[in-house]
C-alpha cells in the first residue's frame, strides 16, 4: 500500500510537472511552442520505447522481440493535438489556471462520455456536473485574473483530447507499447508541425532542456509509472487522485514561475475540482 501511495504521488507530481515545465520554457526562455512539443514528443517517444525494451528484455524475450509499433495514427493524432495545443495555450496562461482547465476538460470528456453511453446521474452528481461548468465559465469570464480567452479553448481542447486518448486506450493490453508506438507518430506529425512553422521557430538551450525533461520524464517515465499502478486503483480512485494536479501545478507555479494564486482562482478550483469529485465520487468502484 505504500509502495502504491508513493508512486501514485509520483505520477501525480509528473503530471503537475508537464504543466511548470511547459510554463517556465514558454515564459523564461526564447524556445517556440512548436519546438517544444516536437522535442517533447520526440524525447518521450525515445524513452518510452527504451522503457519497453528494457521491459522485453527482463523478460528474457529479447531475442524474440521484434521492434513493431504499436497503437495507430488515430490516437497518435488524438495525442498530437493534446501535446500542440497544451504549448500552444501556456504561452498565454498561467500554469495553475492551465491545470486546472486541462483536467477539468479531461474529466468532463470521461464523464460525458459515460452519459453518452447510457450511465445516468444522480441528482448530487448533477449538481457537481452544473458546479464544475460553472467554475469553468467563472475561469473564462472576462476580467483582469481571465486568461486569453484563446489560450483557454486552447487547453480544454488539449484537455478534450487527452481524455479521448485515455479512453481509446483503455483496454488495450499493453499500455505502455501502445503508448510508445503512439508517441512516435505523434512525434512525426510534430516535426511537421514545426516545417511548418520554420519562420518562426526559435530555439533555446533551456528550453530544449525543460522540454526534453517534460517528454523523458514527467511524460514518458510518468506514463509508464501511471500504467503500471493504474490496475491497482478503483476507477474512483483513478479519478480523484487526478484532481490533485491542478493545485499541485498551482503551488508549483507559485514556488518556480512566480505566479500569484488569484481569488479568481481559488474559486474557480473550489467549484471544478469540487464538483467533478462530486460525480465521481458516486462512480462504480469496480477495479478498472
């Protein structure tokens, strides 16, 4: 049980990470946000297919091991979209406003889609759903603490597509191969993303780090942690430990971007993260 508590902590704090990692590159270095995704991507691609070699390997199937691809272009779309438009929108948006936007979106896509498919809310779930879109509306109202209201369509659409990625690879059998099959693409389709911002590409040795430790670390190594203890939880549980992030993002903004925690924020948190924990709270605690 402590062994999953910890590396549950250290999923969620890689996840946070993405977000501090994006924000401090975009906001204090000279890199463009098409350079680091294409370098997020590729460094993640590159780790994640190291992790399942290694794997193969300690399996004693090394010589059987045949390098094969595995996910397909339609979710290494879906990842590519999540990964273009989260660079895209912290140029312009604070990380704690931006995690909370991006898992907010996340966890409003799964539930919607349960409604989708037949699950039915009960009347305290529906007033969580009603709290949660409420704060979402507070966050893009215009005023002096809203971010761009671009930037934000920008993350929930990152947020959106993060969540459709979960979902198609969530009865896959091995996550983990999916994944890296799915960075490569998604890597590739980076890469034409920056030709095709060539003009305006601007790299920075700093930047280039923060985005190789985004994709190595807080994306391919926090993946593969997230896969490996994710059987282990309650669909309930998966879902609430994720509504740490946003206030673990928040706090690490505050200590490493220097970004103030707003009223505006506060507020926004206590109605989306509220609300969603209260729908999900309520959800099957059948193990996934």
């Amino acid at each position: 049980m402590i062994r999953l508590t910890f590396l549950t902590l250290i999923t969620m704090l890689s996840f946070a990470g993405n977000s501090v990692l994006c924000r401090l590159a975009l906001r204090q270095t000279t890199i463009d946000a098409a350079s680091f995704t294409a370098l997020r991507l590729v460094s993640g691609a590159l780790m994640l297919t190291l992790l399942v070699y290694v794997r193969h390997r300690s399996q004693h199937a090394a010589a059987a091991w045949h390098v094969g691809l595995g996910g397909n272009w339609l979710s290494a779309l879906v990842l590519f979209v999540y990964a273009s438009a989260f660079s895209f929108s912290y140029a312009d948006i604070s990380t704690g406003i931006g995690a909370l936007l991006l898992f907010g979106a996340v966890q409003a896509t799964m539930i919607l889609t349960g409604l989708w498919r037949g699950e039915r809310l009960n009347a305290r779930q529906t007033m969580g759903l009603v709290l949660a879109l409420a704060g979402v509306v507070v966050i893009l109202s215009p005023g002096l603490d809203s971010p761009p209201l671009a930037s934000a369509l920008l993350m929930l659409l990152s947020g959106v597509a993060w969540g459709v990625y979960s979902l198609r690879g969530r009865f896959v059998a091995d996550p983990t191969g999916h994944t890296s099959g799915n960075f490569v693409r998604a890597a590739l389709l980076s890469l034409l993303l920056s030709m095709l911002y060539l003009p305006h590409l601007r790299l920075d040795a700093h930047g280039a780090l923060y985005a190789v430790l985004s994709g190595a670390i807080t994306s391919g190594m926090g993946y593969a942690i997230w896969y490996a203890v994710l059987p282990k939880l309650t669909r309930t549980r998966a879902a609430a430990v994720q509504l740490s992030v946003p206030v673990l993002a928040s706090l690490a903004g505050a200590w490493f971007v220097n970004e103030p925690i707003t009223m505006v924020l506060m507020l926004s948190s206590v109605a989306v993260l509220g609300g969603i924990a209260l729908v999900v709270i309520h959800f099957s605690v059948t193990p996934r």
